[in-house]
C-alpha cells in the first residue's frame, strides 16, 4: 500500500464555518492560529484566523488527507494562492445569513477557480434561516424599546399557533402573580 498525502482547501468569508468543518473532519487536534479581529466591519466575530487552520482526515485506505482553511480577510488573501499550490479540491463555504451572499459566492469562485479547477461549494448557516429573518424585527424592537415575545410562525401550523397562545397564557398568570 503506498500511503499517499493530498490537500484540500477550504475557502469563504469569515464565520461561514471553515474552522468548524476542519474541526468537524479531522482526526487529529486542528492546529488553528487565531488572532483578534481587527476587521469589526466585515464580521462581529471577536476571534477570528487570520492564519491557517490545519487539519487531517485518514481515509480507510491509509489516504490523509490534509485540510487547510484559508483565512478569510480580504487583506489575507494573498495567502490564498500559496495554501491552494498543490492542491487536490478546493470546498468554498458560503454563509446564507449574509446579504451578500451572492456576490461572496462570485467574489470566492473567480478566485478560487484561477488556483483550481476541482471545486464544491458549501451553503451554511441556512438551518438559522428563520432567526435570520426575525432579526429586521428584534432590531426594530430594540430601536424602540419595546420586548414582546416574538415568534416566526406558519399559521397553518397548530404546533406554531399554539405556542404563540401558550406564552400568552403564561404571560398573563405572571402579570396575575405581580398584581397579586
Ligand atoms: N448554525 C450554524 N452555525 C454554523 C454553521 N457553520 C458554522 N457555524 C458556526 O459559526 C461560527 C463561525 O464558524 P467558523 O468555523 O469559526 O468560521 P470561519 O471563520 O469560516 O472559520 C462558529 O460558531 C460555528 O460553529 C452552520 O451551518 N450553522
Ligand atoms: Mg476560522
């Protein structure tokens, strides 16, 4: 058996989850360099890499795989073209929750397609779609002070109705309990 090593490449924007893939991959503790992001801007996150997460996957036929994370600023990308020489595939993870999820998905492809040509793209951040939806309506409710328990709903559903019925319920007896 010859035991071959390969690379594959994980690319996207910062917290689209290429840390968490390799971490979710690897068989081996992923060594990850992480600084303080000074780029609030563009992501929230307060730890972000700004170096390369590396990590290995061993096949059952004795293949290893390394796995590399590119980091995700846009003034770290230089390194990118020097993380993908040698590479077998390329994985760019887009995050859902961003407007611009779709020029991220451009932006990530016309750079990763010049340094390889074996790419799957990885959609993430979708299962907090409904979160992601209320958000515009905590926001309001944060601007103007108010806190009424907020729920997304399909109103054909009795499951998501009775929910909203319920916390009324429970609202009212803690109003009772107050004015008792
Ligand atoms: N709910 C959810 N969380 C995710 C998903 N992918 C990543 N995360 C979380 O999003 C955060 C950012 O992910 P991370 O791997 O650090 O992003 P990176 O900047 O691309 O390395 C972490 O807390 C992850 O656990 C996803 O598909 N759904
Ligand atoms: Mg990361």
């Amino acid at each position: 058996m010859i035991m071959q090593q390969y690379k594959i490449v994980f690319g996207g924007t910062i917290g689209a989850g290429k840390s968490a893939a390799i971490r979710a991959l690897s068989d081996t503790p992923v060594i990850s360099t992480e600084a303080v992001n000074t780029d609030t801007q563009a992501h929230q996150k307060l730890l972000t890499t700004v170096g390369i997460d590396y990590g290995e996957l061993s096949l059952e036929d004795g293949t290893k795989i390394g796995l590399y994370g590119t980091p995700g600023q846009d003034r770290f990308d230089f390194m990118w073209s020097i993380v993908c020489k040698g590479a077998i595939g390329i994985v760019i993870l887009i995050d859902h929750s961003r407007v611009d999820r779709l020029k991220d998905l451009e932006f990530y492809l016309n750079v990763f397609s010049d340094l390889g040509s074996n790419i799957v793209i990885g959609i993430t951040h979708i299962d907090q779609e409904h979160e992601q939806k209320l958000k515009i309506y905590r926001e309001w409710m944060q601007i103007h002070q108010k806190s009424f328990p907020l729920f997304a709903v399909d109103a054909r559903k009795q499951d998501d109705v009775l929910l909203m019925i319920e916390t009324l319920i429970a609202q009212l007896e803690v109003q009772q309990e107050v004015s008792v």
